[in-house]
C-alpha cells in the first residue's frame, strides 16, 4: 500500500470530497485517545529539558550551541530527505528534533558544528530514513550518530571540558576526564581504582562534572524519566530493570574487590546511565513490546554496559550496549509474545 | 618440489577415494524428477528464492505443485524442462493481457461518503461496501497498481488505473485482487473494451456516472460482425473472438465509454501482388475497397475500418496492415 | 577462564562477521529467515570445528615437516571441500532429520571463507589443537549468534517501508554496518 | 471488582442519555423492514406487494436452523418489496416496505397469555425462534440457536449481560431501571430452558442505580454482580472471565467453558416472546451523541426510518459521523434512509472533534495496543501485516482471535486503523479459502 504516512487531505481527493459530504465513514472504532504521537514526543522533550539545562548551565553557550545545530541539523536533514524522496514530511511528528535533542545530549559540548551535522547525518538519514522512517528504524538513531562520531572522531568526540558555573565562564576554557574515563586511565595506569581522582557521588549527581552534555546531571535525568513514567509515556520496565542489573553486578564485584571495582552507586550516577536507561533504551520504535521483552531487553542492557566499562576499551559502555541490544529486540519480540486469550494450555 | 606435488596430489586422492567410497555407501534414495530439476537450476545457491539453497528450493517444488518455480537465475530453457518434468504447465495458451473496465474518475462520478482508513481498494470495500456512488466503480485507491508484479499498472493523473502494454504479462493478479471486478483479461489480439460493467439502469446512473455504459444498445446495432451483447441490466460486452477490431462501436458511442487499447490498423493491398480478383471488394462490410477486375484493387484509407476481413480471404496473400 | 575469554574473543570481540567481514556472503544470503539462520549457524559450528580440528593436523603432521607451509592455502581448500562433501553424504544417510536441519547449508559452506579464515588464523596466532577447536567453535558462534539477530531484523523488514531502492541487501549492508559499529564496543575487551 | 485482563478506559460519555426515560417514538407512516437482520442463514419474503399485514405478521420465512423470521412493525398495506441500503453491509438489500394503516392492530391471537414455566423446553425454544428473537446487543445472532446447545456441552452458568460497556450508550442500562420485571422473568425462562437453578446479573459498576434497583428485584436465584468499569467489559468471552476465570478457548464458544451470555435486551424479548407471544418487532434505542439535539432513549419500531429518529431527537448539530450501535464497534453510515434493525442498541451522531478522522502514520511500536488487548495479541503486528496484505502470517499471529473490539485502535498514537486491517485481513483470508 502507497502513502503509509500521513497523506495531506488537499492532495487526497477522497478527502476533499469527504469534507464537502460532512459525513464520514471508516471502520469502528469511531472514537480516539487523546494521545498521538507528536504529544508523546513533546513529552519526552519536556522530560529531557531538566538534563538539557544543566548542561547548559555547567557547560554554558558552547552546550546551547550543540543543541540548538543537532535540531536544525536533524530537522532539516529529515524534510531535504523527505522532499527528495518525494515522501510526506512528517517532521511535525517531532521525532527529528527529539533525535537531535537526544544526539546533542550524547556529544560533549565542545563538539564542533560540523561534527554535530555529520552525527545528524548519520542519525537521520542512514539510522532512520533509509529504514523506511520514523517506526521503521532498528536502531536508535541518535545513538547510531552518536557511536558513529566516536568511533570516526575519537579525539572531538572524547574532548570534554571542564564544568563550570554558567555566570563563570571564562574564555579559556580548560578540559578535562569524565569519571569514568577518570577510572579507566586509573586501573590502566595503577591497577588500583585507588588512584581515581575524586570519586565523591555528590558531583556527578547534580552535573558538576566532565561529560557529555545531557548526561552529567543523574539527578536531572531521574526527574525527567520519573515525569515519562507518570504520564504513562514509558513504562518503568526498562529504566528500573536495566539500573538494577547494572547495580548488581557491578555490588558484586565490589564485594568481591573493592580495590579493583568501583563502588554500584558510582556506576549508577557515572556516565550515561541515566540518559540511557531513562531516555535512549526507552525509545519505543528500537525497544521489545512487551513488558517481559523490556525486562530481558534491559537486562542485557546493564549486562553489556558493565562488561564494556570494566573490561572493555572503551570507558563507557552505555551507547554500545543499548544498540547490541537494539539488534536483539525482534528476536526478544518473538520470544516473549503474549500468551492469547483461550490458548489451548 | 617432489614432496609437494606427492602431497597435494596424497590428500586429493585420499580425499577422492573417501568421497567415491562414501557416495556408494551412503547413497540416499531421491525422488527422480527432484534430481532433474536440481539439475536444471543454476546450483549456485544464492538463496533467492527464499529457500535454503537450490537443493531446497527443488523439493519444494516437486513435492508442492502450488509452489512457484520462482528462480530468479534460471533462464526460460530451463524453466520449460523443470515444467516438463514436473507435468505442470506454463500457461501456454494465448497471451492476455489485463484491461480495465471503468471510465469513472473521480471528476466524472459521485461518491457516497468520505471514507478514512488505509488505501487499499479491497479495505474499503468492507466498510459500508466502498465510497464511490457507484458500486461497480473503480474506487482508486490502486490496489491493482500495488499487486502488479511487473509494474505495468501505474495510477493516472485521473484517478484510474492504466494498463501498461508492453509490461502486461497477462497473470492476472490484480483481477483477483479488484474487489469490484473491474480488470478482465482479453487475448492480446482484442483491441477494444467496454470501460463499464455496471448493472444499473441508465436511469440509475445518472446521478453516479458521467461516463458508464447507459445499455442504449446502439453499439450492438452498428457492430457489422454481432460481436457486442448489452441488455437492460448488464453493460455491453464484447466478444474479443468474433470482433474484427473495425472501431465503429467506439465512435457510434455516445457516453464514449468504449475505447481502444491501440489504433486500428488498416488495410493496404500490395499491387505486384494483386490479380484483381475483387474478393476483397465483395467481403468489405464498410465498402472501402474499390478497383477494376484482373486489375490491381485499392483501399480508401478514410473508409478502411481495419477489420481484415479481405486479408483473410484475399486467395493472393495480396493485403497487408499498415498504421495509419 | 582462558577459555572462556577465548571464546568471547572470537565470538564478540573479534566477530567473524561484524569485526573481521568474513563469511559475508552466507550472512547476506541466508539471513532471510530465523529458521534458516539458526539451521546455517548450527552447520557452521560442525564445519567450523571439524575443518579447524582436520586442518591442524595437516600443518603440524604434514606440512611443517615436510616444510610445505607456503601450500597451506591450497592444502586447506582441498580438505575443507571434501570434508564437508563427507559430512553432507553421511550425514544424509545416517540421520535425515539432521540433514533436513543442517545438511543443506553444507554445500554453502565449502564457500564460506570464514571456515578456511579460522583454520589459517589459528595457525597463525599459534593455537594448540585444543586452542584451536576452541577458538573455533567461538568463532563459529559469533557468526551463528550475527546471522540469527540479522535474521531477525530482516524478518522485519518485510513489514517496513524502506524505500524501493535500498530494500534486499542495500538495507542489509547498512544494518550489518551498523551492527558493526555496535559490536565495536566490545574492542579492547580481549586483548 | 471483578474484571478481565487488558481493556481499555475510554471516556464514558454516558451523562448524555442516561437519565432521558424512555419515551414511545409515535408511529411512523411507512416503514423499511429488512429481510435479514441476523447473523446465519438468510430469511426468505412470505408477503408480496398489495398484501394486507397486521402488526406481528410474518413478512419473512427462515431458511435454515440458524435464521429467524421479520415480523410486520405495525398493521397496513405491503407497498413493495423493495431495496434499502443495508446498515451492515452498506449496499442495497432486500426490505419489505410497508405503508401504515395507523390502526395499529395486532394479528390474529396477539398478543397472548400463557405461563412460560408451564411449557416444556422445545416449546420455549419454538417461541423465541418464531418471535424472530436475536441477540440485541448488536450482533444479532438467533438466540434460540444460542440456547440449544449441542448435548455433549454441560452448560453451568448463565450470564445475563447488562455490563454495556459501550460509550455513550444506555439502553440497557435504561430498560433494567424501568422495566426490570422483563430483563428478570426472562432471565428466569431461560434458565428454565438451559436447565439451570441460577444465574448472574453483570452489571458495569458505573450503573450504580440499576445495579441497586436488580438487587432488590432479583429473586434469590438471580445474584447481581458489579463489574469493574472498562472496556470491553461487556464482550462475551471477557465478561465470562471476569466471572468464572474460565477462558473460552481459542476458536471456541462460550459454551465450551459451559457458559451461555444473553444480553438484557434479549432476556426482556424471550420474555415477550414467551408469555405473551410477542414477537420482536420494537426495541429500546439510545439516541445520542453530541451531533444530535436532543439525546433520547426511544422504544422504536424495527423497520423505522434513521431520518424520521433524528427528526424525532430534534436533529442534528454538525454531524460528522452516523453511527448504528456503539462508538467502539458500531458501524458507520452514510445516509439516513436506512432502517432501524433487531440489533440496533444506539444511534449515535459524532461531531468532528468528537470523533476521529485524522490519517494513521508508521507504527512506533510503542505497546499500548499490546497493554489493551483483551485476547493477547499483538495488534502493531498484525496492523503491520495488514498494510501488505499478508495474511498468511496474520494468521500464525493469531489473526483469527481477534474479537475487533478496537481497544488497540482506541490507544494507537500513530492513528492506526489496527480493527480495519484486521477486517481487511480477514476478508483476505476467507476470500483465499473460498476459493480452494
């Protein structure tokens, strides 16, 4: 079937005449819920903003600036596609800028303008439009763009700078480590997380931290999910599930060795944890359907991330292990298919 | 040097002796005509046609005669002895092609009401029985066009769907795809068909439909070769074996809803040829065709209405079609 | 331990598809549904092992002493086709459901440079023969573990609008891509 | 409170009709009786242009067990066996169209009195097929085939269906305060019928003066059980869920599970039918919506025309959509010269903002039709299916569950006409086996 999206009513005759007929016809059920998609992504914008406006106070004009590039980027990346394509826009849907929401989230605030449009690039176009557009995509795409920029760009993309107060930026602005990059170098170089510096909870809980930019903050991103999971946009399956797997398995290590492994409640406020768990494996199209699927999706979430950040190369495994698991969800889809009403037992 | 050849050439025949050995001793009995359509398929087994491998995709359609002989690699040879073997039929008969039996665009007829739901001809059927006034009407929304394996019906600017000659193999898909029963397949000799099979009285159309057969019967009555039928309830239809392609039905019709599927080609007689035998003069319904015996005939192109009745009877193989 | 990060070298971080781009062709090919897939990885797994297990043998008893090595290409071509032409036979013979499950993907994967790829690699990296077979089977199921989640997805597919031109194998080279990308997560993991 | 697994909580809209008492819609000069009006076999014309009917009259003959017969609305002249567009199929049927004489006069030995509880089994049964009694809930099937279940299916339950979970509808709701006598001395002979010494009033918890009003009623045979508001509530198979926790197996019939529903509506006509003889020729209707004046419950004659109901309900106020039952399974029409049918339990007229007619986008797989579905399915999927047409796989996705009680479509945010598809899909399906 042609024109699956959208089509406009002045391009659809059968549409023009039904509103000169004032009488429609199609299939029960004749009444709606409220909730569409551009709510739900207006939902998710609002609950991203706490996290966004830490990092703009911590990061300052830079930050805006990646953010405000990412949704233009992503924005207009999505309407040159669909005008090409001869397809119906469908930006007013809102998924292109809560793409670039999410992809500016997950890029460090230093990152060049170019590098911003490339990761939209690679977002909108290759993630979502060649799949076949919003709903279609396997992969989440803000996380393609960004897993692509890192593995392109690893110097741009791992350039963090230092946080400071939004009223104190100065023009020298100096770099720094996030903390778990802070950890990787210490139990590279010493063999002890002893020689981390600073591992106080207090800092990377409220944002006062290295980072990408939407990440720094757990207790903004806490917020903002709890909001999703009031109004019912998420459900609290994958963001709980995939904390506590992480929390567990890194508790237990820790228990074994406290020397060698970092403290569950590091992990937790550490990273993009809470971006991810709360904003990134949420995403509804790249995410199983069912609650028992959400359940095994998040735990193989936690399960890689912690495998990434405590042995792999790479500090942080949260991007990473979320598009593997992205990979995984038709496979969790057929496993975890209701039982039907009646089925013969 | 030696040693290498003695080597390679030890485990090639090592492995030869175990593999002829094997192949006797652990032969597996097979369905015949399986190994012999194997044996027409390419054996590359690209996976193509959805199966594991040629192998596969040979039981299959040895075991289940629904199943289509769909490789893609294979080429029209062997696809007619894979049907050979397999006692089936490649639809050999007169090649069809598909037309379509409403005029009806959406400028020329009424709808019922304003249907929403997915743009499928065959879903809004099933809600209130299809928007259009009339229920025989095309309703647009190109099914046909999006069943075509080939592509050769594409949606027009007005609303209906075209057939698209060169690419029509004739399957007959989208027949069985129109919920309202418009597309016929004719033999892809017939040249003209009645765009209309509704039922309704003219009198009952006219509120629905500017361009459907009103059933005035004067198709029937100007058809020299009595190839048209049309009654009160059934629009006119026309007998694709007894037409003789002349076109008179589609200029004497006053909705226009006869028409075409290419222009008629006429007659022109060949003067070395010719003996002057004025046969073709006798069987000439439309009179085009004058001359003087034992002296080479003509054709009046401005009369000629293309119906070959004088190439079929002219002793001299003297007449040929031309297009004007 | 060793063993176990043996295995998760070469199935993660090493993967034969997604890391090395060997054995694309079956991956592309016979990706189209899970039931192949699984049916194709449970193949590669025998082969994989048998070839690797065969081969090692050939180097170490064969070819080093006669000091051969520069016809291990060839040796290892030779050997893998008919070992696995021996295996298709017996196996169709001494168990149909076996061969209805698996014996079909045999012939495919004489082709499959992922098989002649681990019995080379393992030479080279210097695996003992319980190394080897180990390494092997990892190997063999990285690939099944890539074929069968793509398989997934492609299943998918069928039910997306993806545009006319990139739909069949352009989507799927993409998605392979980006899987790669994901599965370069796990670099560094094993070194 | 007692409730099924899934479901879905749509605005109840109920406030606008259901405390209008019912009021008597005056008669009619002409009316449209439709030959088929039940789901099964069809029926066949006995009457024929000039005819003389009385009101009860046979107009229509059953061909077959699974079929019942029309009676003549009201007394008068048959004018034509005509045809009138359908309000199921949506294209023209056969109807017998009768011209009123306004005498209003019953047919020879109606109506009648007699004790059901005197008559044996099969006569019962003789009774409700010969008043032409279907299921009025709205899917019309005969009910006395729904009472004679085959001998091998022990029946243990007896349901009497007043759940109405439908919104904006109150019908039933309606018929239970008023004429609660009915719904329960029918629901006594069809306990008669089936055999069985009790049964159970389900009633959604948001009709608490009806739920009330039964309890004081009900004899003490009849227990009245408040279910649990939310959609589908009513729909057979979850309402004997929620009751019993038993589920109807998949393909099965309630009786399987040894459970037989009749809704109220139905309980008062086997009533009628019964101890008066009656046949079904009127029945309670809610007018509604906010595209009509004035909301009303009617008592209406089958056969009526919609356009002389709207009239009646003092027009209508910016419609947009005309709809025959209930907004979440009611079928759309397109015009008001349609006639009111046995299975008619609402008219409903939907303003533009009240309704939906917004295109549908991609599925973003966000799981609420999952979360809704009352039978476990998986409606994104099988929506997906249907906009390619793949029925096959539709069906391994256990297309043929599905009950069309669009819960999923209700909460898709992409819009998704999930029930059409499955409509679409099942059309597909039969139209394949058809022509094996």
């Amino acid at each position: 079937m042609k024109n699956i999206s959208a089509s406009n009513p002045a391009e659809d005759p059968a549409r023009e005449q039904a509103t000169k007929l004032s009488v429609y016809v199609s299939s029960s059920p004749h009444v709606h819920s409220t909730e569409d998609v551009p709510w739900i992504m207006r939902q998710v914008i609002y609950a991203l903003i706490p996290g966004a406006l830490v990092g703009v106070y911590f990061f300052g004009i830079p930050a805006l600036k990646v953010i405000a590039v990412a949704v233009v980027s992503c924005v207009v990346m999505e309407v040159l596609w669909q005008k090409l394509t001869g397809n119906p826009i469908t930006v007013k849907d809102g998924s292109a800028v809560l793409t670039g929401l999410l992809l500016a989230m997950n890029l460090p605030s230093g990152a060049p303008w170019w590098l911003v449009v490339i990761g939209s690039l690679v977002a909108i176009i290759i993630a979502k439009q060649l799949f076949g557009g919003i709903g279609n995509n396997p992969f989440n795409p803000a996380l393609v763009g960004r897993v692509f920029l890192l593995i392109s760009f690893p110097v741009a993309m791992t350039t963090w700078p230092e946080p400071r107060s939004f009223f104190s930026q100065a023009a020298d602005a100096t770099t720094g480590a996030t903390p778990l990059g802070a950890l990787k170098t210490a139990i590279f170089e010493h063999g002890t997380i002893a020689a981390a510096p600073g591992m106080n909870l207090m800092d990377p809980f409220l944002g006062n931290v290295g980072g990408s930019l939407g990440e720094i903050s757990a207790l903004a991103l806490i917020l903002g999910g709890i909001y999703l999971i009031a109004r019912k946009i998420i459900t609290w399956h994958i963001p709980v599930v995939y904390i506590a797997t992480v929390a567990v398995f890194t508790g237990i290590l820790w228990l074994i060795n406290p020397e060698g492994y970092a403290s569950p409640s590091f992990h937790l406020v550490a990273g993009g944890l809470m971006l991810g768990a709360f904003f990134m494996a949420t995403d509804m199209v790249t995410s199983p359907i069912t609650n028992t699927g959400k359940v095994v999706f998040a735990a193989g979430c936690g399960v890689i991330t912690v495998v990434i950040r405590l042995w792999g190369g790479y500090p942080e495994g949260v991007s990473f292990a979320i598009l593997i698991m992205n990979a995984f969800v038709p496979l969790i889809n057929r496993a975890t298919r209701p039982t039907k009403f009646g089925a013969v037992r | 040097m030696i040693s290498s050849i003695l080597l390679l050439g030890g485990i090639g025949f090592l492995a030869a002796l175990i593999l002829g050995i094997s192949a006797v001793t652990f032969a597996v009995k097979m369905d015949p005509r399986e190994k012999a359509v194997l044996d027409q398929l390419p054996g590359a087994n690209c996976g193509a046609c959805g199966f594991a491998g040629c192998a596969a995709f040979a039981h299959e359609i040895t075991v289940n005669p629904e199943a289509e002989m769909a490789c893609p690699a294979v080429n029209e040879e062997a696809l007619q002895a894979m049907s050979e073997i397999l006692g089936r039929s490649l639809g050999g008969s007169a090649p069809l092609i598909a037309c379509i039996r409403c005029k009806g665009s959406p400028a020329e007829t009424t709808n019922r009401y304003g249907y929403v739901g997915p743009r499928d001809c065959r879903a809004a059927q099933i809600v209130a029985g299809g928007s259009k006034g009339c229920q025989y009407g095309c309703l647009g929304l190109g099914t046909c066009e999006e069943v075509c394996p080939f592509g050769a019906i594409i949606m027009g600017e007005d609303g209906l769907p075209h057939v698209i000659e060169s690419l029509c193999t004739g399957c007959g898909k989208c027949v069985s795809a129109c919920p309202r029963g418009i597309i016929q397949l004719i033999p892809r000799t017939g040249n003209y068909i009645v765009g209309c099979i509704s039922r309704d009285t003219a009198k009952e159309m006219k509120p629905l439909c500017k361009v459907g057969c009103i059933k005035c019967g004067i198709c029937a009555d100007v058809c020299p070769f009595d190839a048209i039928t049309v009654s009160k309830t059934t629009s006119a239809v026309i007998d694709q074996d007894k037409c003789r392609r002349c076109g008179l039905c589609v200029s004497a019709c006053p909705t226009g809803v006869i028409s075409a599927l290419r222009v008629p080609q006429k007659a022109r007689i060949i003067a070395e040829k010719c003996k002057g035998c004025s046969i073709c003069e006798q069987v000439c319904p439309a009179e085009a065709i004058s001359g003087k015996v034992k002296e080479p005939y003509f054709v009046n192109e401005g009369k000629c209405i293309g119906c070959g009745l004088c190439i079929e009877k002219c002793p001299s193989d003297a007449i040929e079609r031309i297009i004007s | 331990m060793y063993y176990i990060l043996l295995i998760v070298g070469a199935a993660l971080v090493n993967n034969f598809v997604l890391a090395r781009f060997l054995g694309i062709c079956p991956f592309m090919g016979v990706s189209k549904s899970i039931d192949t897939a699984v049916g194709m990885s449970m193949a590669v797994i025998f082969v994989m092992t048998l070839a690797t297990f065969v081969t090692w043998l050939i180097n170490f008893y064969l070819l080093i002493p006669f000091e051969l090595q520069y016809l291990q290409t060839i040796a290892f071509i030779l050997v893998i086709a008919s070992l696995v032409q021996l295996v298709e036979m017996i196996i169709q013979r001494v168990s149909p459901p076996l061969y209805q499950a698996l014996g079909i993907f045999l012939p495919l994967i004489t082709t499959n440079c992922a098989v002649l790829g681990v019995a080379i690699l393992n030479i080279q990296l210097g695996h003992s023969l319980l190394d080897a077979c180990i390494f092997a089977v990892g190997a063999a199921l990285g690939f099944g573990l890539a074929l069968v989640i793509f398989a997934g997805m492609r299943e998918d597919f069928e039910l997306n609008n993806i545009p006319e031109a990139f739909r069949g194998t352009p989507i799927a080279l993409v998605t392979a891509g980006i899987l790669s990308l994901a599965f370069m997560g796990f670099s560094g993991l094993v070194k | 409170m007692k409730t099924f697994k899934g479901g879905i909580h749509p605005p109840e809209e109920k406030q606008l009709v259901k405390d209008n008492p019912i009021v008597d819609f005056p008669l009619s000069s002409r009316y449209h009786v439709l030959v088929q009006q039940h789901l099964g076999a069809p029926a066949k014309p006995v009457v024929k242009a000039g005819d003389e009917v009385r009101k009860g009259q046979v107009l229509s003959e059953p061909l077959g067990f699974v079929s019942v017969p029309v009676h003549a609305p009201t007394s008068g002249r048959v004018k034509e066996i005509g045809r009138i567009v359908h309000p199921v199929t949506g294209l023209l049927a056969p109807c017998v169209v009768i011209d009123a004489d306004g005498r209003d006069e019953w047919a020879e030995g109606l109506p009648m009195e007699r004790d059901p509880f005197a008559m044996s089994r099969d006569e019962l049964l003789d009774a409700i097929k010969t008043a032409g009694v279907v299921g009025m809930g709205g899917a019309t099937f005969p009910t006395h085939v729904k009472l004679s279940p085959p001998k091998d299916k022990t029946i243990d339950t007896f349901i009497v269906n007043g759940a109405e979970c439908e919104p904006y509808l109150s019908s039933d709701h309606r018929l239970m305060l008023e004429q609660p006598e009915r719904v329960l001395k029918g629901a006594g002979v069809v306990m008669k019928i089936l055999g069985l010494d009790r049964a159970t009033i389900a009633i959604e918890a948001n009709k608490p003066d009806a739920i009330k009003l039964m309890r004081e009623k009900a004899p003490a045979e009849i227990q009245v059980e408040a279910l649990k508001v939310k959609y589908p509530q009513g729909a057979e198979k979850q309402l004997i869920n929620a009751l019993t926790g038993r589920e109807v197996p998949s393909g099965g019939l309630p009786m399987d599970v040894g459970a037989v529903v009749q809704n109220a509506g139905t309980c008062a006509a086997v009533w009628d039918a019964c101890a008066r003889g009656i046949p079904l020729i009127e029945r309670i209707t809610s007018v509604t919506g906010r595209g009509i004046v004035q909301p009303k419950n009617i008592r209406v004659r089958v056969g009526t025309l919609l356009r002389e109901v709207i009239e009646f309900s003092g027009g209508l106020n910016g419609a947009a959509k005309i709809i025959f039952g209930g907004p979440m399974m009611g079928i759309a029409q397109f015009t008001q010269d349609i006639a009111i049918m046995k299975g008619t339990s609402g008219v409903l007229v939907l303003r533009e903002e009240d309704t939906n007619i917004t295109d549908y986008s991609a599925c973003i797989s966000c799981g609420r039709c999952v979360e809704a579905c009352p039978m476990g399915l998986i409606p994104s999927t099988l929506s997906k299916l249907g906009e390619k047409g793949m029925w096959q796989k539709a069906k391994e996705n256990n297309l043929l569950d599905c009950v069309e009680c669009g819960s999923c479509t209700y909460v898709s945010p992409a819009n998704r006409p999930i029930v059409h598809f499955v409509k679409h899909l099942k059309a597909l399906s039969r139209a394949a086996s058809a022509k094996k």
